[in-house]
C-alpha cells in the first residue's frame, strides 16, 4: 500500500477521550474494592498479601509497558508506532504505584519477617543479610524504584506528547538518546523490586534468575493487555484503520514469543532447583507442591504455556480479533494465577485459599490502575499524532 | 542522485538510511560477491590460510599425542577435573550462536541489515560448532567409544545416560550443528546457482550446479523455499536458545558454587551471542577490505553489530552483578567465598581480565566513533573474545579448584598440549573460513538483492510512500503557534 | 508406460519464455497471465518477489504442517525412548530421583523435536519443489542464465489448456515482456 501524500489520521476520531470512562469505572472498582477488602480482612495477613498479589500484578503490566516503549524506541521499530501511543498510557500510570504502595509498607511487619527485630535475633541468617535487608534501606530502595519508574514514565509520556503537538523530530532523536540508559535502570530496578517485595517474603531463599522470571510474566502481561486495549479503542470506534491486523499479528507473534520465553525462564529455575536438589532451595518448590498448590502449579503449565503455545501458532488464528481477545484474557488471567502462585503459598500453607478478599484486592488495586489509565489516556490522542515513523506503521503489512 | 557513502551519521527519525551504499544494481551485486570466487587466489589468501593450515597441524598433533598417551597430558587433575577442555568447548559454542541469531533471529525481527552478513556468519557457526564437537569428543579418555553417547542397540544391553547434562549437550550440540548446516545450505542454493550460471569450466559449472540442485528461480520454488526459510528461522530461535542453555545446565545442575546458580541458561545464551558477534566483527572487518566489499558491508551494519554487542554485554554484566548479589544475599559461606576468591585468590589476574574484557572494553561502543571505526571495532571484538574465553575458564576453574573441602583445594596449571589445542582450534577454525571466502560467496547474495529498493515491486509505477512528509494533523485542531 | 507422471510437456516444445526488466514488470505481468486462466506456467526471479504469490493467484505453502507432524513425533518420540530407556529396559536409579519423572528428560526432547522439525522441514521443501531436478528445458534458452544474476522471466508450459503458441505470445508480450521466445523441450530455444 502506497500513498503519494502525507498521511493524515483525524485526532478528533482518535482522541483518548474515548477511555474517559474508564476513570469513571476505575474510581467506583477502587472504592468498592477497597472497602470490601477492608470490611473483609482489614489488617490481617490475608488483606496484605492479597494485595500485595494484585500489586505486583498490576505493576507488572505498567513496567512491562514501559519496557515495550524502550524497546520500541531502542530498536527503532517502525511497526508498531501506531499502536505505542496506548502502551504508553499504561507506562504513565507507574507514578500511582507510589500510592498502591501505602498498604504494603503498612502491612511490612506482617508480611516480612526479617523486619521483626525478634526474628532476626533468632536467625543468624537473617543477620548476617541485615545491611540489605533492614527497613530502612528497604524503603529508601522503594523510594528510589519509584522516581527512577516515575522519572522515565513522564519523560517518555510527555514527550511523546509535546511531538503531537510540534512534529519536532528532535524529539524523537532525544528520545533514543535517553532509551539505553533506561533501559539499563529499568532492568536493575524491577529487579531489585521484585527481590525486595516478592523473594524476600521468604528471606532465606535465593535465585538469581527471580528478575528475569518476572520481566518475562510482565512482558506476556502487557502483550496481552495492549490486545484488549486496542479492541476496547475500536469498540469506542477509535484507532479502527490506524491500528490494523497487521499490527495485531505481530503483537500476537511476540505474545506467542514471549510465551515461549516465560516457560523457558520458569522451567529453567524450577528444573535447576530440582536437580540441585539442595533443601535451602528446594523449600521453594516444596511449598508450591502441597495439597492443590500442586494442581495451581501443573495447571500453570499447560494453562500458561502449553495451550497458548498450540493455539498462537496459526497464522490465521493471529490475524483473527476475537481469538486475539479471547486468547489474551487468558493469558492475563494465567499470570495473576502465576503470581498467586508465587505468593500465596506463604500465607496459605496446604492449599489454594482464593477468597473474596483476593477478589476486593483486585478491584481495589485494579480499579485505581484503570483509573489512572483511563485519566491519561483522554487528556490526549490515542495515537502518536506526529511521529515521523507513523506513515511507515499506518503502511506496514505482513508478509 | 548524490552517491551516499555514509549511511550511519544522522540517523534518519523517519525512512530509513540506505543498506547497500554505492549506488548497486543486481548485477554489480552479483559481480561483487561472486569475483572473489572465481578470480585467482590473491597472495592476501595465502598470508591468512598458511598460518592456519600450520595452526591446524598443530591441531593434528596434539589431538594424535593425546589420543595416543592419555589425558594425563594434559593438566587436569583432582580437584580440577574440567579445565581448558571444556572451556573450548564452551568457547566454540557460544562463538556458533551469533550465525544462528544472524540468521534466524534477525529474519523474524525484519532486521534487513542481516543480508549482508548473514551467509558468513552462518558458515562461522557450522565451524565453530565444529571446533566445539572436537572437545567433548577427546575428553572422554577412550575417544574411540563416543559413539557410545548415541542411543544404539548394543549387546550389554545399555543405554545412554539421558538424564546427565553431558548427554542433554551431545543431542544438543549435534542437532545445532545440522540444523544450523542444513539452514546455511538452504540459504547458498540460489547463490550457488548463481556461480553455476557464471561458470567459466565444466568442472566449476559441474561442482556448484550439483549442489545447486538445478534452482532455477522459479517463483513457485521461492515460495515452498521462502516458508522453509521462515519455518527453519522459527526453529533455529528456540534452538540456539535451548542449546547454550543445556551448555550452561553441565555447571548449573550441579551443586557447587559458582556453579549452581539459576540464571545460568539466560546469562550464557546472553555471552554466547556476545562473544559471536565479537567474532563476526573481527571476522568481517577484514573480510569486507579483502574482498572489496565495503559498499556492502556499510558502516551501519557494524554499527548494528557494535549495538548488539553492547546489549548482550550489558545482560552479562547484570548477571555478573545478580551472581555476585545473591552470593552475598544467600549468607552461603561457600558461595560468598567462591566470588572473593574469584577476584582475589590465585587466579585474580583470569578474572580482572574477564571483567575489564568483557564489561569495561564494550563500553566504548557507547560512541558511534568507535562503532563505525574499523579498527576499534577489530580490537575490541577481539578483546571481548579473549574476555569471554577467560570469562568459562574463571568459571570451571575458579569453582573446582577451591570449594567445600581446603583439604581438597589444588591448582591447575595448562601444558603445552592443553595450550597446543587451544590455538590448533583456531588453526581449524581459519582454515575452514579460509576455504569458505575462496570458494564461495561470502555474502548472501540473492538475499542482499531482495533489499534493493529497485527489489521492490511496487517502487516503479506509483509514487513510493514519502516517508520524509511529516504527517498531517486535521486543520480544525490545529495546535496553538503552529503553522 | 512411465510409473512417475510426466515433468515436462510431451512434443517438441516446452513452452514460452518472456523475459522482462524489473521485479515491478514481472510482478503486473504475472497478474495478466494469472487473470487469462492459466495454469501450467511459473515466474522466475534472481530473489522472491514480494507479493508474487498473490499476483500468481497461489495458495501459501502447506510446508508448515509436515513440519508440526515431525516435531510432534519428535517429542513424543524422544521422551518414550529415553522413558523406555532408563525406566524400563535398563532402569537406573540417579541420585535418589524417581524412575520414572519427567523433567531430566526434557532438554532432548526439546532437541528431538526441533531436530525432526528442521529435517522433515527440508526434505519436504525439497519434495514440494521436486527439486533436485538438475536437468530443465529452460536451462537451454537463450540468456536463462540470468535468472540467477538480475533477469525476471515468465515460462507458460506447453500443456496448459490454455496455451496456443501465437496467442499467449501476443499475451505476453503485450504485458511488457522485453523478449519472448519458444523453447525446445530439449536443447536449445526454437527462435
């Protein structure tokens, strides 16, 4: 498909303020969520750890698009320009994740136990990891993650922005001076924040591959996410034209891809503990294995793995929106099962105890996160209006 | 038109810098990549193949002395039981990668840069690989008995192992070495034709028409040929993922420090491109003066080779630091003193190498200077290279020589075989590419054609996208003090 | 009688050829023959032209599902064999593992598969192609050997329904082709 002219998309047709109701929406699930949540758990061990669930949940889809805006930018694709403008609303809500993170530094005591001071006094292996694992350091870390999160977010967010309005192509170059560096500070901070907030609620062991493993959950979770976004846009009739299913095809080939990579870094960890074989590491494992723990975990890999592997690997199937949607709830449903997984187990020692209060959480948190979505997404267009690779994107079609 | 000579400074933000520089039609690219092959040897030839060939002699030697005495020539030892054996092996391997990902990783990201190397940079794969089989295959003690990896029928009644690493790397290694030659061959058949079609004597016209099979361009050939491609692109990705995946689980599976660690898979498969691409660079480098061929191989493409580089060790830094993290984090004695005594014990000097190697001398391809400068990039790869050679031998080494038991600890010192191997592979390794750059295209032609812009069947006839217009914005939300 | 159905047109001629001077000629000039209604006839370029396959009127490929079938018997393949193996013709107990488990055997599975994949992937786009076929009647027309360099050319086969030798000359040429010319089913073109 050729033109001989510029290109023109209407930012009236495109404009956010089709997501507008999704800070309407958002708001109510926030509220309601977090006053069952309350009412249900408040202040117990429950409330803090299904929160925590659905925390990094929702972080994981926020830093997994701020990962695709840096990869975009680094790599200099032109694909997907036409669909970046809806990844980046989801990155600019990291800030929020500053809020989300109250109840947990709350519910630090109940959650992490090397900030007992009597626990640590018992453990000398506790002690001996004291210079990192103490609340103070823990919070200035926290701190840290997020103005490090927030600090990329704006830059890329208003950006990106400021070009719809000048077309200044400056813009682009600055931002593909600044993506290497945050790309480096991206994977040492999600890192350390997952280590932080996830591996250290059992202090005493260790992987080193625990960052990868979570980049590689996030990065299924924003493929999957992008999908729904866009449908909900066509469903709002926005972005019908602009993003195409051409588009979708290659969202789909690396949600296919990155599914691959998940299981990949997942077996990887699992199978190195197993064959090691060494109690220190093997506990992990051992905790995720009793009673229906152990159902969660088999199900996990054919649910999260196996039958998305099968179903994305038709041509047509990647082509085919419905399929597309139905396949990426899955998936997101898949991951929250994975992290469920990954936490629960410490609180809920012989068995999957899903309950309503996992259920609140996820409104609450979820709620505030689209909230936060759909208030960034209608103070602007939907698609990067000015773009200078936004005629090659509007153009691209697979082979 | 301008002749463009420079295609890497000002990087366009919209269109996209021109690949092939020098205003190239099908025809010059065909008289450029096929001339080589078909002129007399120049004397350049042979100051490279001389040595190799003396280097693989070496190679003949030491691999016959060992045969002949024993391990025991070289110096391995209790506790060090793996040492420049398996680091080679490890070496060769990774080296192989970077052609698989040339090949099929960079085809599945549309990356059209990767025509121009990838033809050599596959065939770099299938002699590293080949350098690489050499060593598990000698290190068995009774070599004559390797076929015994393989799972035949036999009167004892035995099986492989299938559960040990070592034979995971046999399946492994075997299969990387087909596919990846199977992939490279599928990718000559055209060029082949090519050389067959511009055949001077019967015997060249005979030698590359039979392994042209008769290609004859037909479109409906390209199409089973191109979804083979794409299909064997799909399949090499996960394939050079899972095979220096395997490589590394021969250490991680294990319970030693500095072995064990669950990042493995990733962090090696990360260096293995690494340390390939390190040596298509250095391997292209020259290439592209040799054979004239710079307008084919442009700044920008080293540029892009420099970039990966950068990437791939900046994911082997992060794993140095999350190793080195969780070292201290685990509170394991043995783990914590398996890093001090990485950086501080008897072999400080192996690991100060890797590090200054591997992390610090990429740093400078931060600068497009130094990305698009001939000899930096020769030097640096090669420093990346020597880097990542020491980078398996602090590994195996450091961990064997000292871990639970200081009763046990020990020292490895290499022989003149150990050291006589190591070069001889080289000498292998050259000769084979040496051989290649002789006889047959060094660059994939065919696929260096299909970027063209005059490739493009929709180039004459309608006016091509102008992707230099800036997109248009309705008039009536036109932004405030823009015109 | 011959076992194997014919490769080439039986009679004197193979077909015609028309040779054309850009990948954006050849790709219009294929839509007119494919809107004529023939067949029996192929394009023939030094690299694929995109979208030749449409303007050709030809389905994708069916190369992908030989290679899932191979993959899938070399998984299945690989782990009952390497079960067989060690769980049951010779069982080995290793390092106080169950018998019979599967993760230790899932690196050569993987390997199995991909190498299956990959070899059957091959071989059956060399049956697709009917290739090797090292001897063709349009490697003895006049300047066919640019194919492989920078030529683009049509051929329509002799036995196609639709082919009549002035008719489909004048087709040809009037979709752009620089030369046309009738080629001999054995050496040598006619014209």
């Amino acid at each position: 498909m050729s033109q001989g002219h510029a290109v023109t998309v209407d930012p009236v047709q495109h404009s956010g303020r089709a997501f507008g109701r999704l800070t309407g929406i958002g708001a109510v699930l926030g509220v309601v969520g977090l006053g069952a949540a309350l009412a249900l758990s408040g202040g117990t061990k429950q409330f803090y750890f299904s929160w925590l669930v659905a925390y990094l949940y929702f972080l994981s889809i926020a830093l997994g698009a701020l990962f695709f805006v840096l990869m975009l930018t680094v790599t200099r694709a032109g694909w997907g320009i036409a669909l970046r403008r809806v990844v980046e609303n989801v990155m600019a809500t990291l800030p929020v994740f500053a809020l989300l993170f109250v109840p947990i530094w709350l519910g630090r005591h109940e959650m992490y136990e090397w900030m007992n001071p009597e626990e640590v006094a018992k453990n000398p292996i506790l002690q001996g990891k004291a210079p990192f694992l103490n609340e103070g350091f823990w919070f200035i870390r926290a701190i840290f993650y997020f103005t490090v999160w927030s600090a990329l977010a704006a830059f890329f967010s208003t950006q990106s922005q400021k070009q719809d309005e000048t077309g200044d192509p400056a813009i682009s170059a600055r931002m593909r001076g600044v993506a290497p560096v945050g790309t480096l500070l991206f994977a040492l901070t999600s890192t350390f924040a997952i280590i932080d907030w996830m591996m250290s609620l059992e202090p005493e062991w260790y992987s080193t591959m625990i960052g990868v493993y979570f980049f590689s959950g996030a990065v299924v979770a924003i493929l999957a996410v992008t999908i729904l976004l866009v449908h909900f846009a066509y469903a709002q009739g926005a972005l019908r034209g602009v993003v195409t299913t051409e588009h979708l095809q290659d969202v789909a080939k690396l949600l296919f891809g990155f599914t691959i990579f998940w299981a990949y870094i997942a077996f990887s960890q699992y199978f190195l503990i197993w064959y090691g074989n060494m109690p220190e590491e093997t506990i992990y494992y051992m905790k995720r294995q009793v009673g229906s723990w152990d159902s969660v975990g088999m199900f996990l890999a054919f649910g999260h793995f196996l039958f998305p592997f099968f179903f994305l690997m038709p041509r047509a199937v990647k082509r085919n929106s419905t399929l597309l949607v139905l396949i990426a709830a899955w998936q997101l449903a898949m991951h929250f099962l994975d992290l469920h997984w990954c936490v629960m187990p410490i609180l809920h020692h012989d068995g999957v105890r899903f309950g309503l209060t996992d259920v609140a959480a996820f409104c609450a948190v979820g709620g505030i996160f689209l909230a936060a979505l759909g208030w960034v997404s209608s103070r602007r267009a939907l698609v990067p209006l000015r773009d200078p690779r936004l005629p090659e994107s509007l153009s691209f079609e697979n082979v | 038109m301008m002749e463009v000579t420079d295609n890497v400074s000002n990087e366009p933000v919209a269109g996209r810098a021109p690949l092939i520089l020098g205003g190239h039609d099908f025809h010059s690219i065909t008289t450029a990549v096929a001339t080589p092959a078909e002129s007399a040897t120049p004397l350049a030839w042979w100051f490279f193949f001389i040595p190799s060939l003396g280097m693989l002699g070496l190679l003949g030697v030491a691999v016959g002395w060992l045969v002949w005495e024993g391990i025991g020539v070289w110096g391995l030892n209790q506790p060090v039981g793996w040492a420049f054996d398996i680091t080679n092996f490890v070496f060769w391997i990774g080296i192989g990668h970077a052609g698989t990902l040339i090949s099929a990783v960079l085809f599945l990201f549309r990356q059209k840069w990767r025509t121009s190397i990838n033809r050599a940079a596959e065939a770099m794969t299938i002699f590293a690989v080949m350098c690489a089989l050499l060593f598990p295959g000698i290190h068995i003690g009774r070599p004559w008995l390797a076929y015994w990896m393989a799972p035949l029928p036999n009167q004892m009644g035995t099986w492989p192992g299938f559960r040990s690493p070592l034979l995971w790397d046999f399946f492994a290694v075997s299969t990387y070495g087909t596919v990846s030659a199977l992939f490279w061959y599928i990718g000559l058949i055209p060029d082949l034709a090519t050389m067959r079609d511009r055949a001077k004597t019967q015997a060249r016209r005979y030698a590359y028409g039979f392994f042209a099979l008769g290609w004859r361009g037909s479109a409906r050939n390209w199409q089973h040929y191109e979804m083979a491609y794409l299909i064997l692109a799909g399949l090499a990705t996960p394939l050079v993922l899972s095979v220096h995946s395997i490589v590394s689980m021969d250490f991680a599976v294990a319970q030693l420090p500095g072995w064990h660690t669950t990042i493995f898979p990733p962090y090696f498969v990360a260096g293995a491109i690494f340390s390939g691409f390190a040596m298509v660079t250095t391997l292209m480098v020259i290439t592209r003066t040799a054979l004239r061929l710079e307008k084919i191989l442009t700044p920008f493409h080293f540029d892009r080779m420099a970039r990966i580089m950068l990437t791939t060790g900046s994911i082997v830094g992060y794993a140095y630091s999350m190793e080195f993290f969780i070292a201290w984090f685990s509170q394991n004695p043995y783990e914590q003193f398996a890093f001090i005594n990485r950086a501080f014990g008897p072999y400080w000097w192996a690991y100060w190498t890797m590090i200054s190697c591997n992390v610090l001398s990429p740093q400078v391809f931060w600068f497009r200077k130094a990305r698009t400068s001939m000899p930096i990039l020769f030097i640096v790869s090669i420093f990346i290279n020597i880097g990542m050679w020491f980078e398996r031998f602090v590994i195996i080494v450091t961990s064997l020589h000292r871990d639970f038991l200081p009763s046990s600890w020990g020292m490895f010192y290499p022989t003149m075989w150990d050291v006589m191997l190591l070069i001889g592979s080289f000498g292998l390794f050259f000769t084979m590419f040496c051989l290649f750059v002789r006889f047959l295209p060094v660059i994939a032609a065919a696929e260096v054609k299909s970027v063209l812009p005059a490739a493009n069947p929709h180039a004459n006839g309608h006016a091509a996208l102008d992707l230099d217009a800036p997109t248009m914005v309705s008039p009536h939300l036109a932004p405030k003090g823009v015109h | 009688m011959a076992l194997v159905p014919p490769l080439f047109p039986e009679g004197e001629y193979f077909g015609l050829l028309a040779e054309y001077d850009s990948a954006g000629s050849l790709f219009h000039a294929c839509e007119k023959v494919r809107d004529a209604g023939y067949r029996k006839w192929d394009a023939h370029s030094p690299f694929p032209v995109h979208g030749i396959e449409k303007a050709m009127g030809l389905g994708r490929s069916r190369l992908p599902y030989v290679t899932l079938l191979f993959g899938l018997t070399g998984v299945i393949g690989g782990m009952s064999l390497q079960i067989w193996a060690n769980a049951i013709a010779y069982p080995m107990a290793i390092s106080g593992k169950p018998l019979f488990n599967w993760q230790p055997y899932v690196p050569i599975t993987f390997e199995c598969g991909i190498l299956l994949a990959a070899l059957s992937t091959v071989v059956g786009m060399f049956a697709f192609n009917k290739l090797p076929m090292l001897f063709h009647p349009l490697f003895g027309a006049a300047g066919f050997e640019k194919v492989t360099d920078d030529g683009f050319f049509i051929s329509v086969e002799a036995w196609d329904p639709k082919f009549d030798a002035a008719a489909t000359e004048r087709l040809l040429a009037s979709t752009g082709a620089t030369h046309v010319q009738l080629v001999k089913r054995r050496e040598g073109a006619a014209s």
